[in-house]
C-alpha cells in the first residue's frame, strides 16, 4: 500500500496545476493569470526544443549558413571538385595516348616495327583531301586518263583487307628508278628511289606533319600522319619544306631529294609507308 500511495502522490505532484499570476506592482490589479502543472510544463519544453532543434537544422540545410560549419564542404565547390577530377582523368588519358603516339612515331622513324594495332591520333588532327574517292562508273574515264598519266594508283583488292582502303588514291613521292625495294627480313621497311637532282617530293596522302627534323642515321626526315592509321616517312632529304604540326594536301611538295644522314650512299629517297604501326611494302601501292 505505501508503493502505491507513492505513486500517487507522484503523479498527483505532476499533475497539481499551480496558478501564476501576473499582477502590477502599484495596485495589486491582475494583469495575467493561467495554470500550469509540472507535467505541463516539462511537455512544453519537450516541444520547444523539438522545434527549436528541427527549425534549426532545417535552416541550416537549405541555406547558406551551413558552409560556415567546420568540415562541411559547400555543394557548387562538391561539383566542382567531381568535375575537376573527372577532369584530370580524361587528361592523363589523354597525355598518356599522347605520349604513345609520340613513341611511335619515334620507333617508326628508326625504323623498329611496332607490334600493336592501337595507333592513337589527336583529336584536333585534320586531314585534307586525303585521296579519299568513292568507286562509282562516271569516274572510270578520269581515273584511266590519271592512271595513263603515270601519277596516281588505287588499292587492289588483295592489297588490303580493310574495303575502306580500297577507296584510297596515292600519289607518288618522285619520280625516279627503285634502287631498293622492301625487304623486312633484312629490316629495310621502305624503298629507295633516285632521282635527279633537286627534285621535289610530294606527299603521298594528305595528313599533318607529325616529324619533321634532322637525325644523324637518316638525315633531314619528315613524317606525315594520315588518315585510316596511315604514316608516309621521307627519309635522306637535303632541305624540308614543311614543319612539325603543319598540314599538307596530297601531292604538295614537302621536301627536296637529297644525300643527308650516314645510312645514305648517295643521293635518293627512302620512302616508307605504315598502317597501323606496321611497315608495308609501298610498291603495293604506287607504281614507281
């Protein structure tokens, strides 16, 4: 009987509502009176703090103040972030690309073939007039008056496996008398051909010029990328015409014929063609 006379009086206490009486100090009158019970006032704190907590965290999440809070990163500086590593990915992809084409061209001008099919062009690499034709019958009598003319071959159909390479006209670098054909047993990856003397060499595609220098062994070289993983190579020249990074029309004079570099015994052009980082044999291709 006491436990329960306890628990009565407990909540009898809780539940005892008490007057407060708002009254003026000079005339005693009654200004605010209500009642209240302890019960009532803990569930009313109970509500305040829910609402002051709840209002602000609200205020804090969709406003500005809460970039003021330590460690919490603000959302445009979030995106940002994301974007710039995105980013930075897509450009050590780019680089690295970059890097292996540049090593590529480097093995293709001393001559090493690469075993690989994963030729990387720049995206901002243009090519103009290319050579590339449509095989249609109203422009059968052109390409016979040009093939009579000695100036321009197309691809057979047993020269390649690719049809699109099919529709490829080459133009012949010089005129002149094949010394030297391919021969990648004994690594010669290209043709010699002499010529007379200061006579121009022409670009067999139309590309950019991705190499254009001087190297000890082949002397005066110029490198034109082209389209469909092509690489022409122009090797022992005596004066280039044509920089690094400058695009070229096929048929445009890139260079002069010439004696330069330690590997040349005499004045001529060795000519080089690639497909896909491989050497192929140019007399498939253009009728010296």
């Amino acid at each position: 009987m006491s436990d329960g006379n306890k628990k009565q009086s407990f909540w009898k206490k809780w539940r005892f509502k008490y007057r407060f009486v708002v009254l003026n100090s000079e005339t005693f009158e009654e200004r605010l009176a209500f009642n209240m019970s302890r019960l009532n006032i803990f569930l009313l704190t109970c509500v305040s703090l829910t609402l002051l907590i709840g209002g602000t965290t609200l205020i804090i999440a969709f406003s500005s103040l809460r970039e003021y809070i330590p460690g919490y990163t603000s959302t445009n500086i979030r995106r940002q972030m994301v974007s710039l590593n995105q980013l930075s990915d897509s450009l050590k992809i780019k680089l690295d690309s970059r890097e292996r084409y540049l090593q590529n061209i480097i093995n293709i001008i001393e001559g090493v073939p690469v075993d690989t099919t994963n030729f990387y062009v720049p995206e901002n690499m243009s090519f103009q007039n290319d050579g590339a034709v449509e095989r249609v019958y109203e422009d059968s009598m052109l390409r016979e008056r040009i093939e009579s003319e000695d100036r321009f071959n197309f691809f057979s159909s047993e020269s390649s496996d690719n049809l699109t390479l099919e529709k490829l006209l080459f133009f012949k670098p010089v005129d002149g008398l094949v010394t030297q054909s391919f021969n990648a047993d004994e690594k010669h990856y290209g043709v010699d051909v002499v010529s007379k003397e200061n006579e121009l060499i022409k670009s067999t595609l139309g590309g950019m010029v991705v190499f254009s220098s001087w190297t000890s062994e082949t002397g005066n070289v110029i490198a034109i990328q082209h389209a469909n993983n092509f690489v022409s190579i122009y090797k022992h020249n005596s004066a280039l015409l044509k920089q690094q990074g400058e695009t070229v029309t096929v048929g445009e004079s890139i260079a002069i014929i010439g004696n330069s570099g330690k590997w040349s015994s005499g004045p001529h052009l060795h000519f080089e063609l690639w497909h896909n980082n491989q050497a192929v044999n140019p007399e498939k291709y253009i009728l010296f």
